[in-house]
C-alpha cells in the first residue's frame, strides 16, 4: 500500500486533534480517581467522560478509512478535520470543573454543561454518518447507532430532568457497547 503524502498529512492531523481529547480525559479521569483535585463529578458526569474516551478510541479507529483516500481536496480535508475538532470542544465542555458554589448540587452543573455538550455530540454524530458516506462511499450498520446517539443527545440537551439525564447515560452506554459490538463482528 502506497500512501501519498497529503493523505499521510491529513491522517496526522486528524490523530493529532484526537490525541489532545485523549490526553485531556485521562488527565481528568487521573484527578478524579486519584482525589488529586478538590473538584468532584457525578456518576453521571464520569460515565459521559468514560464514554467520550470510548468515543475516541473508536473515532482513532477510523483513521484506516483516511489511509484509503488517494485525492484529498481542501474541502474534504476540512470536512473530515471537522469530527475530531467537535470531539474535542464536545470533551472541553464535560471536563469543565464546577465552580466553588456548584460542588454542593453536582447534578444541576452537570445539567447545565448539558445543553451545549449534547448538542455538539448530536453534531458529532450526524457528522459520523456523514464523513462514512463521504469517505467510503456507503452507509454502514453502526450508523444505525450513531443515529440512535443523535436523537438521544438532543433529546438529552432539551431536558434538564436529572432522572432522564441518569436514564440517558444508561442507553449511551448500551448504543456505544452495541456500536463496538457490531464493529467487532464487521
């Protein structure tokens, strides 16, 4: 397999914006579990960094998929940078820390990250299926989750009800497990 250079830049870029949400979350997953920061987080809160790992994990994944792009014009080049970019402000905005007046009431904080959060990860999502069509040409089973993830944070983002938000973290997880499951059987 002979890979172009533009294609080798592209796939650099694309790892490197990823690495820096990587590096974020398991700089904070490392505070949190090591009570190193006097910023607490609820369940909730983590199992969505968790999560967002998993999301990078699986995105870092689909580096191959660039690997097999031989033309690389600037728009598709822009389009495909576009994915890891929101992964990364979507990660940004959960690892915000609670103000000192928030730390008693957790869950309203978490809450209130929600509506800009879940509406970038709804983005994400539709920019996943997206970015398959456009770089493989064909829509796969597990956009069928990513489409599940779409309706699920917006419908996340437009409810400030703490027994939904615990629900929803609930069926992220079962779509994201679905999700690694069927690409495991691919």
């Amino acid at each position: 397999m002979d890979i172009q250079l533009n294609t080798l830049l592209v796939a650099m870029m694309f790892i490197t914006i990823l690495s820096m949400g990587i590096g974020n979350i398991l700089m904070s997953l490392a505070d949190i579990f090591n009570h190193a920061t006097t910023s607490r987080r609820s369940r909730s809160h983590i199992g969505w960094i968790v999560l967002l790992l998993l999301v990078h994990f699986n995105l870092f994944w689909q580096t191959k998929a660039i690997l097999d792009v031989e033309n690389w014009k600037f728009a598709g080049f822009l389009l495909t940078m576009a994915g890891p970019v929101l992964l990364f402000l979507a990660t940004s905005i959960l690892l915000t820390s609670p103000p000192e007046d928030e730390k008693e009431n957790l869950t309203s904080f978490f809450v209130g990250l929600g509506r800009r959060f879940f509406l970038l990860f709804a983005i994400l999502q539709a920019w996943i299926i997206v970015i398959g069509v456009t770089l493989t040409g064909s829509i796969f089973v597990t956009d069928i989750t990513n489409a599940a993830f779409l309706v699920l944070a917006l419908a996340l983002a437009s409810s400030a009800n703490d027994r939904f938000h615990n629900v929803g973290i609930i069926l992220a997880w079962a779509l994201g497990v679905a999700s690694l499951f069927i690409r495991w059987l691919a």
